[in-house]
C-alpha cells in the first residue's frame, strides 16, 4: 500500500489472510506471492497474474470492503466472457466460504433487475446449495472446475 495509508496495512493484511485462509482451507485457490495496492501504480493500473494480485487495498480498506475485494480477486475466470449463471455460481460460493456473502447479495441485487437475471441467481443459489454440503475437497474441486466451465458454457 502507498505509505499515506500504510497505517493501515497490519488491518488489510490480517482480512485478506483470513479470507486466503478460508479458501486455500477448501484447496480452492492459490495463494499469491504479493498482493499490491493498485494505488501505487498511479494512472496505469497493472493486471494482476497469478503471482502478483494487484488490488483496490486503499479505497476497499476506505469502504470496509477489502475481504470482499481480496475474494473477487480470487476467483479467477481463465477468460473474459463469463457465464452468467456459472460466474455467478463460481462468485456466490466463494462469497458464502469467506463469510462475504451480505455484500455479494447486496451487489448483485444491483445489477439483477431483469428476469433473465433474477433467473440467473435462483439457479446459481440453487447450485451453491447443493456444493455446500459436500466435503471441503470436494467443493475446492468444484470451485475449480467451475472457473473453466464458466468460460465454455453456452454465452449467448
């Protein structure tokens, strides 16, 4: 983080271990060597890599959202054109395991106002229901799968 806001850097580091910590608990994703605050990368923002997380620290610390941003960077979509129902199953699974579920609900009924999309999320919701009670290795290897097929399923 940028050293204006580096006081509150133990605060970040501690809510994204946490959330790291629930994921890599379900073998479900790979931890970063670094996670960086884009802020220091000034007007050229950096793509983050599997290695190397460039995320929004300062202004997600500012908002009381850095577990969720830490979690939507970890769920990483190995294409751009995401499903939608399947994005959004991989999203609200990995929402419900770091316990940031309440904003990913509050964020997508922003975005869900159309039938097609509140559709979305019933069969999404239904999907996570069933993983959730299987076996923590068992749902990290859905969680993985579920990134690669997100990217093949039918987009219209």
């Amino acid at each position: 983080m940028p050293e204006a806001t580096s006081q509150h850097l133990g605060k970040v580091r501690r809510e994204a271990t946490e959330v790291l910590r629930d994921l890599q608990g379900k073998n479900a994703v790979d931890i970063p060597a670094t996670m960086s605050d884009q802020m220091v990368n000034g007007r050229q923002p950096k793509a983050s890599t599997s290695r190397i997380w460039y995320l929004n620290l300062t202004y997600a610390d500012h908002s009381g959202d850095v577990a969720y941003e830490v979690m939507q960077a970890a769920v990483r979509f190995p294409c751009t054109r995401v499903d939608p129902v399947k994005g959004r199953e991989a999203m609200l699974w990995a929402a419900t395991v770091t316990n940031q579920q309440a904003t990913f609900n509050k964020r997508d009924a922003q975005i869900s106002r159309t039938a097609e999309a509140r559709r979305a999320q019933n069969e999404a919701r239904a999907a996570v229901s069933d993983v959730l009670t299987k076996p923590d290795v068992e749902q990290g290897r859905w969680f993985r799968s579920s990134l690669s097929e997100a990217c093949h399923a039918d987009i219209k």
